[in-house]
C-alpha cells in the first residue's frame, strides 16, 4: 500500500459523458500527478500539481482537467468522453516537485471504460 | 519526447543477468525507474541525476550517461520477484514533467 487512494476503483460509462476521479496524495506529499495508461500508449504524464498549483502539463486533452485543492487531493475531470479514453489512470504523489528527492508512490489507479 | 527502451521484453531463468537500457534524444535532467507487475501501479525503484552517478536497490543497480542521456538498468542474479515490466522516465528539466519509456518485460522462470 503506497499511501495514496484514488477512487472510484472502476467506472464504466457511455460516450460522451463527464466523469470525476478522485486522488488522496499520501500525508505530508505536495506534488500530485496524473498519468493515464492505454495498451497501445504505455503510461502517458497527464499532469502536475504542487501545493496547489499546475506545475507541468503533460499530453492532455483540452476535455480534461484537473485540480488540487488547499486539502491537496486532487480530481481529474474528463469530459465529452469517447472510446478511446478508455485507460487506467493512475494518480501518484510525492514530496517534493522534482529532483533527487522526487520518488513517486502511485495509487492503485482507476480503470475507466466508455462504452 | 518519449525515451526509447530496449529489449521490449526478456526472458531469464533464475540467477540469469540483464540489463535494460534508456535512450534520450533530450539532454536529461533525471531519470528514474520504476517496476509495475501486473494488476497493479507502478512502484519506484531509484532515481539518477545527471552527473553520470550508480545507484543500486537490492540487487538492481543503474547507471547514468550523461554523454550518452542514456541510462541502464542492471539485474544481478534475477529473483523470482523481478518479474514485472520495467519503465524508465525521464525529465529533461526541473519542472517535473515525467516522460516514460514503452517499458521492458521481464519474465524470470525458475
């Protein structure tokens, strides 16, 4: 257990809706990411927040969004959704925001299927 | 731009050496490690900055080439355990972004 929860473990919904995934970092951890996993696209770097703030933004669609609150859990926002968004997503935290020190824990990710 | 690893898979028997390499066309900031078995996340096992350091988790090791922006991936006398797919990612700056590579199979047989 890596000290981060993500929920909902599973969800499945149709096309075109808009879905909300949810992550705890572990206590004391300021850096959040989102990553979404596909078998065709390995594990992409969607993005960061630190302390609240958007850090780095990886290849993610202008449908998503995210955000970290003053608590520092974060959510994810995809909308408008189609197939192709099917993934795992994968929420992780860390101390710091990068370098030596940036050791990320992963959460047990959130598989997302849209029929 | 997304790093290149290599081999795409490998099969070892128990006790068996491998090594599983990282290619950047960037100039890298950070490389870091990680192992995912299947069904589950992504777990750390080490990160290298520039400056072409060796570190080593257990019996896996790694080094860094700066010259190269290439990093390896050493197992040593394979585990049972080692069994999973290996992802290299790396930063090319200090900003956080984290690219991974496509990731290495290892499958250790008894």
């Amino acid at each position: 257990d890596s000290g981060v929860t993500q929920t909902p473990k599973h969800l499945i919904t149709a096309t075109g809706q808009r879905v909300t995934l949810r992550c705890s970092p572990r206590s004391g951890d300021l850096s959040v990411y989102w990553y979404q996993q596909s078998l065709d696209q390995g594990l992409q770097f969607l993005i960061q927040y630190y302390n609240g703030e958007e850090r780095a933004k990886g290849n993610i669609l202008e449908r998503f969004s995210a955000q970290q609150f003053p608590d520092l859990h974060s959510e994810l926002n995809l909308s408008s959704l189609e197939l192709g968004d099917s993934a795992l997503y994968f929420c992780a935290s860390s101390v710091v925001a990068s370098g030596a020190y940036n050791e990320q824990f992963f959460g047990p990710g959130t598989r997302l299927t849209v029929l | 731009q997304q790093p290149v690893q290599s081999p795409q898979a490998v099969i070892l028997r128990e006790g068996e050496d491998a090594v599983i390499n990282c290619s950047s066309s960037k100039a890298l900031y950070s490389v870091h490690w990680y192992r995912q078995k299947h069904g589950e996340a992504p777990v750390f096992l080490m990160i290298l900055l520039k400056g072409g350091e060796q570190k080593g988790h257990d019996k896996i090791s790694a080094s860094f080439n700066e010259k190269k922006q290439q990093s390896s991936l050493y197992l040593t006398a394979s585990q049972l355990s080692y069994s999973g797919t290996y992802f290299c990612g790396t930063e090319t700056d200090s900003w956080g972004k984290l690219q991974f590579g496509a990731g290495t199979q290892v499958v250790v047989t008894p």
